[in-house]
C-alpha cells in the first residue's frame, strides 16, 4: 500500500498565504486488481472516491489535456548543410599514404580492428582518398 499527499491552497472564500488543504493518494491491492483511493481528509461531507487504474489514467490525460501539457516528440533530425562550390579539403601525399597504410596495420579479426577499419573507410569517403584498388572510395 502506497500513500501520496497533494497540498494545495483551498480558496474557497479563504484567502491564505500557503497550502491550506490536501488531497490523499492511496494505492490499494485487492484480490486481482489495484485502484487508487481520491480522499480529502478536511473536508467531512465528501467521500472518497475509488478509481481504477485505466480510470486515473484516463483522469491523468483529461487533466494533461486541460493544462495544454505537450509530450516531448522525437527529436529533430539534423540535416548537415555543406555549402555548394565548397573546396574540398586538400591532403598532402605522405598523408595520404599514412592514411592508406593505417589500414594494413587493422587485418585481425577482432571488433577493435573492425572498427579500426571502418572508421579508416569513413576518413576515406570524407577526404575522397583513393584506395589501393586505384577507385575512389
């Protein structure tokens, strides 16, 4: 059995600085199903009212709807803008052969090697460094 309490300010013809009310929360375990028991302990004329899970959540997005609360989405996917006329990135030939020979020291079979080498590949394709199979990658 869970307990939760919700304080707030009653303003009913009561004007106060701070929480003056509440509103009690409590989680009940039947046999085979569990509700959630509404109680407001100052208040002798109203009764407690007992909720199924589906109802609560049904007054949970009733009152989600009447304060406008908007879900966080998916985020945005981001486009990478690369300017047209842009120059490629020029790379000297001893860079380019270091580069190239990176990849010979990346032949075992293991994931640090195959990842080793498929970050190599993407510097390839980024930088347009030909491969020793003399095409472009």
């Amino acid at each position: 059995m869970m307990i939760r309490t919700i304080e707030f300010k009653d303003s009913r013809g009561v004007i106060s600085e701070g929480f003056n009310d509440c509103l009690v929360l409590k989680s009940v375990d039947y046999v085979n199903d569990r509700s959630i028991i509404f109680a407001f302990p100052f208040h002798e004329d109203t009764p407690n009212f007992t909720f199924s899970i589906p109802e609560v959540l049904t007054l949970r997005n009733a009152i989600d709807a009447l304060c406008a609360v908007k879900m966080l989405g998916e985020p945005e996917r981001r486009v990478q803008f690369v300017p047209a006329g842009h120059e490629p990135t020029h790379i000297s030939f001893a860079d380019r052969n270091r580069l190239l020979s990176l990849l010979a020291s990346y032949q075992d079979e293991v994931n640090f090697d195959n990842g080793a080498r498929q970050a190599l590949n993407r510097v390839y394709n980024i930088l347009k460094i030909v491969q020793d199979n003399g095409t472009d990658t």
